[in-house]
C-alpha cells in the first residue's frame, strides 16, 4: 500500500510554524525577549529576570537572537564599557504574538484548574 501524500495546504502552513518555532522555541529563548522587552537591557538585569537561567545559558541564547536579529547588542564606548541589549523592530513583531500566548495560556489553566485539576495536569512553576 502506498505511503499516503501530505496535504499540501498542512505542509503551506506547517514549514512557516516549524520555522517560526525554530527562532522562538527553547527554555529560555521567550522569557529573555519578554524580558528585554519589558526595559531589562543589561546582562544582569536580564538573568536576575529569569530564575534559574544561567550566566553561560543567557550568553547562549542572547548570542542565537541577535543572530536571528531579533536582540540587538549595544555596546557604548565609556569607561567602563557597557553593553546592553534591546529588541529590534523584527523582535517587536511578536509582540501580538505573545501576548495571544499570554491570553490562550490564562484561559486555558482557568478552564483546566476551575475542573478541580480532574485531568492530573500539575500545574507549571512560575
């Protein structure tokens, strides 16, 4: 029997998510652009923002955003140097975007926990 074909309209709008996800997916990669967003613009400021991520894990993950140029490094020659970093115009395209997250994941944890967490979900940790 012959493997059945992808519908071509799953596979038009699939490739672009996979793509979108790729960028945005991860740990960590969300709560440094929600942070930065936010006004948290030196390294400290951003991984005192975010328990748990460590110093070489945000050095990461600031490195792979700016490369898909959605943080931008700013480094100002005083003395001492000081680095900080802000969104870019691309980064603040996800904007609506997480904040229909925001909104999905709120009604979403209200319609699972006001059932009296019946379906064993533990809740996730802030």
């Amino acid at each position: 029997m012959a493997a059945k074909k992808p519908c071509q309209s799953c596979l038009d709008t699939l490739k672009p998510v996979r793509d979108a996800l790729d960028v945005i997916m991860g740990k960590w990669k969300l709560p440094i652009i929600i942070s930065v967003g936010v006004g948290n613009e030196r390294f400290t400021d951003i991984q005192e923002s975010i328990a748990g991520i460590t110093p070489k894990a945000l050095a990461k993950e600031l490195k792979e955003l700016e490369q898909h140029q959605l943080v931008k490094r700013i480094i100002t020659e005083d003395y001492p140097v000081k680095i900080s970093y802000k969104l870019t115009t691309h980064a603040d395209t996800l904007t609506p975007i997480i904040s229909s997250l925001k909104e999905w994941g709120l009604s979403h944890r209200k319609m699972i926990f006001n059932k009296g967490n019946a379906t064993g979900i533990v809740p996730a940790h802030y």
